[in-house]
C-alpha cells in the first residue's frame, strides 16, 4: 500500500481504497483513480453494522449507477425458511443477535458484516441460491439457537465464527477477486 491522504490510500498501482465509519455505520470504497478526478468509477460496500443490512454501491467512469441492497446470509436463510411468514423480530433472529451483543467479539462482528453482504450477493446470484441459504438455516441458525439455548455458547460461537471463514472462503473471495480484476482491467486499457 502506498501513501495515505484525505481520498484515502494511495496504492502503487493508482487505485485508491478507504474506510470509513461511525461505530454503526460502515463503508469500504475502492476507486479507479484519484476519486477527485473526473471519470473515475467505483465500488462502495455500505453495511449498518447493527442491522446487517446496506448496500453495494457501484459508479462507473461513464456516470452510470447501480446499487444492490444487501442483508446478512443469517438474515437471508431466515427469509428463504420462513418465507411469506417472515418477520425481521423471529426467535432465531432475537436469539443471534442477543448472542451477537453479548458474546461475539467486536472484531468478528466488524468481520462479519464486511463479508456478510458480499456473500449475500454471491449467493444470490447461484442458480440454485435456495439450497445453500436452506442449509445456512440448517446448519448455522439453526444449530446456533439450539447450542444457544442449552447455554453450550462456546460450540454456538465456534460454529458462526467456523460458518463465517467457510463462506467467506468459498463465496465472497471469488467475487472479490473477480472485481479486483475488472478494476485492473479498467486500469490497464486507460494506461495503454
């Protein structure tokens, strides 16, 4: 990583990143170029790290916008079990996020929703999305409640944290990857 100033850093390829935030409120930026230069795209994941829910938003050199709405994949398994039945306040949800408050390291929490929605978007974009938001619940929210409520938090907090590396591993590298090489890509032609 290059310099640091007011656009972020600098990295020696030209590319800027940054992160910024407010305690409940995060976002992580990465553009093209200098983000005070005109013409310059970029990509800007947003999270409420209380809710779970936020936004990748994308701008590109010609101006255009798209924006993808985001939720944690605990969230989104919940959604897909529950369906029309769904409520934001269900047991699972209160129980996780009791455990999140009281148990959870500040740090894997921050972890968490940096990658929660890059997974969410990976996952959704998977033909059969249903199947592995089905096992998420299966395996994840619902093993974790139940761990939950017998007072077993060690084995509940070593399957989030074990849940969050796998995932990670298998949805949110690859699709950060694939954006670093656009970006690259980007960068290159405008070079030649």
């Amino acid at each position: 990583m290059g310099e640091k100033n007011k656009y972020g850093y600098k990295h020696n390829d030209g590319h800027y990143s940054k992160m910024t935030g407010n305690g409940k409120n995060s976002s992580y930026s990465i553009y093209d170029k200098n983000p005070s230069q005109k013409g310059h795209s970029a990509t800007h994941i947003n999270i409420n790290t209380t809710t779970g829910k936020g936004s990748i938003v994308e701008h590109g050199s010609d101006g255009k916008t798209t924006k993808t709405d985001t939720s944690c994949y605990l969230t989104s398994a919940c959604m897909r079990y529950f369906q029309e039945q769904f409520d934001d306040n269900c047991y699972e949800l209160k129980v996780l996020r009791w455990f999140r408050d009281n148990f959870v390291s500040k740090e894997d929490i921050e972890h968490y929703y940096q990658v929660a929605p890059i997974i969410v978007k990976t996952i959704d974009k998977v033909e059969k999305s249903d199947i592995i938001y089905d096992y998420i619940y299966d395996n994840i929210v619902d093993y974790c409640v139940e761990q939950i409520e017998q007072g077993n938090y060690d084995k509940a907090y070593s399957r989030y944290k074990n849940s969050v590396i796998t995932l990670e591993e298998q949805f949110a590298k690859p699709f950060l990857q694939q954006q670093f090489i656009k970006i690259l890509k980007k960068i290159e032609f405008k070079d030649c």
